[in-house]
C-alpha cells in the first residue's frame, strides 16, 4: 500500500487531470459501472461540525474508495485546517487496500471539476466576467475550475471579512492567475456585473440577493452542504430555468436551500432539470439560449471523490510516488 499526503498529490495531479477522471467517471456512472451507497453523515451540534463516510466502487475497474471527512468550522481559531479527510482505495479484484491519501486537496479538487463541467454547460460561450462569493479554502478550486473552461477576464471577489479577499487575491496571483481582480465592497453589486457567480461559504442565510442577477447568468453553490444550510435564495432558485445537481440523492437530503424553497411553496424537486452525469453524457443539452439564469447546487457524492482517488493512484505508480508501507 502507499500513502501520499497532500503536498505530494499537490505536485502531480491538476485541476485539468480531475476535470478528465470527473467525466469519465461520470459517463462509466450513466453506463451503470459505478456503485454509490448513500453517505453517512455524524453531526456534532455543540461544536458545529460534521463528519462524512463516503463509500463508492468502480465496477469495471475494480477499485473502490471510502472517504472520510471532517468539517470542524472553528479550527481555523486552533491552527488546525477547516476540512480534513482521507480516502482508502481497495482493489475489489482481491481485496487489497492499495493506497491511503489526503482527501482534503481531493474533496476541493473534485469540487472544481464539478463546477467546471457544469459551468461549461450551463454558463454562457462568452461569460467573462466571475464573482466569489466567500474565499475560503473551498473557494479557490472553484475559481480554477471555471478559469480552465471560460476566457474570464474579470474576477470579483467578496468576503465579509475584507482581509482575507485580499489575501485570495495574492493566492491567486501567487498561483499565476493574471487577469483583473477587484476586491467588492457590496455583494449585490459584484452579483449584478456577472455573468458567472460562484458561491463557496457555510453560511444558513442566503449571501446575495437573487433580483440582483442579470438575464443569463450562471450560478454555483457548492459551499451549503446541510439542510438548515442557505446560501443561496428563493429568488435564485424561482428565477433559474434549469436547476442541476451534482447527486438528486444527496440534494433532497442535505441541500438546504432547495429544501428550504420546497418546504415553503416556491419550488419542487420534480423541477430539477437533472443531474450533472446527464449533462456530461450529453442525456440533457445545457444552455439553450442567452437569457435564461441557470443553477448548479452540489452537496458532493462518493463517485466523485472515487474519480480523482484513482486519478491519483494511477498517476503515482506511473511517476513512482508516495511511500510504500506495510499495515
């Protein structure tokens, strides 16, 4: 078995690697050659956290993958990071556990590549222009996602707390990001110039106020991930004409915010337009003209993890990574 942490699978495996292993891992789930039992999700109310299990299996390839999770939003006032997993990989031709490795990275690499299919859909040929909602860590590969798939040369950004926008920024430009960047001092107005809105915060109330959103624009929100959990609003959602979700499973039970608008009258699940695998596979077409608002919410789902885990392994026996051990 090998184990590779984080600053390793950094150094090898891209954006672009998870946005290929992403589709192909979706067009094998639409041929039925992925199996996805539903996570398991521990809650600890007093500190505000979560832990997630997420089994999953590739049955052409006989592999499978278990992430574990944590989310603990107040570690950053510890030193410790926000989000924190690993996942197993386990040939399911022996049974062999074949590698242990950082899921952190992963979890928002493959959230990237979700938004970036999606967006690639959804968002209009000539969207240049993108608006972040939150800059935490999640946030970043949302923004890299959609710069690989779209000529974006304006970025906005908006945090509550300005000081670390602007430190997103410098990531960014540390990263080699070179176009305009405008730190927003109004969430409405940033949401109001564009044409792509990515929404990447924890937060139980919604972050911007839907009328604000132009005729054709794009919106993601991949940061709510529980059911009293709403970044996004009732406006948002009752002005999209084609709403997708990364998993309908997993959305009916842990998207709030379409929870939410369904529980009070303004929207139904029966109006999901459908899942991101039917995008992919080309089951559903994407954007059919230039004036209608579109929705991606994700919650996340075990196949996706799935689908970078053995991007990752192959890559690492190919290029001789990660340490081998003996348990």
């Amino acid at each position: 078995m090998i184990v590779l942490n984080q600053k390793e699978i950094m150094s090898f495996y891209h954006m672009k690697d998870a946005i290929k292993d992403v589709r192909d891992t979706l067009l094998a789930k639409v041929e039925s050659k992925v199996q996805s039992p539903h996570r398991t999700v521990l809650e600890f109310p007093q500190k505000g956290a979560t832990s997630i299990y997420m089994p999953s299996a590739d049955l052409e390839n006989d592999v499978a993958a278990v992430k574990v999770v944590t989310i603990f939003p107040n570690n950053p006032s510890k030193g410790l990071p926000t989000t924190q997993g690993i996942i197993v990989l386990t040939s399911t031709e022996n049974g062999e556990h074949l590698a242990v490795m950082n899921a952190s990275y992963l979890t928002r690499l493959r959230t990237g590549a979700m938004t970036a299919l999606a967006t690639d859909s959804l968002a209009r040929k000539d969207a240049n222009i993108l608006t972040v909602i939150g800059t935490g860590e999640m946030a970043f590969e949302q923004t890299i996602g959609v710069l690989a798939i779209r000529n974006i040369n304006q970025l906005l950004l908006f945090n509550r707390t300005i000081e670390k926008a602007h430190q997103f920024s410098e990531k960014l430009k540390g990263f080699g990001v070179d176009i305009p960047i405008v730190i927003a001092s109004s969430v409405n107005e940033a949401v109001s110039s564009a044409d792509i809105v990515c929404c990447a915060t924890k937060s139980n109330t919604p972050v911007f106020d839907g009328k604000f959103l132009r005729p054709g624009t794009h919106v993601n929100g991949v940061g709510s991930y529980l059911p009293h959990m709403h970044e996004i609003d009732r406006t948002t959602i009752s002005k999209s004409s084609k709403i997708v979700v990364d998993d309908i499973h997993g959305a009916k039970d842990e998207a709030g915010e379409l929870i939410d608008a369904e529980e009070n009258g303004v929207w139904s699940f029966t109006s999901v337009y459908g899942e991101l695998e039917s995008l992919v596979s080309g089951q559903l077409k994407g954007r059919e003209n230039k004036e209608e608002i579109t929705f991606f919410k994700s919650v996340g789902a075990s196949y996706y993890d799935l689908a970078v885990a053995k991007g990752v392994y192959k890559k690492a026996i190919d290029l001789n990574k990660g340490l081998a051990i003996e348990v």
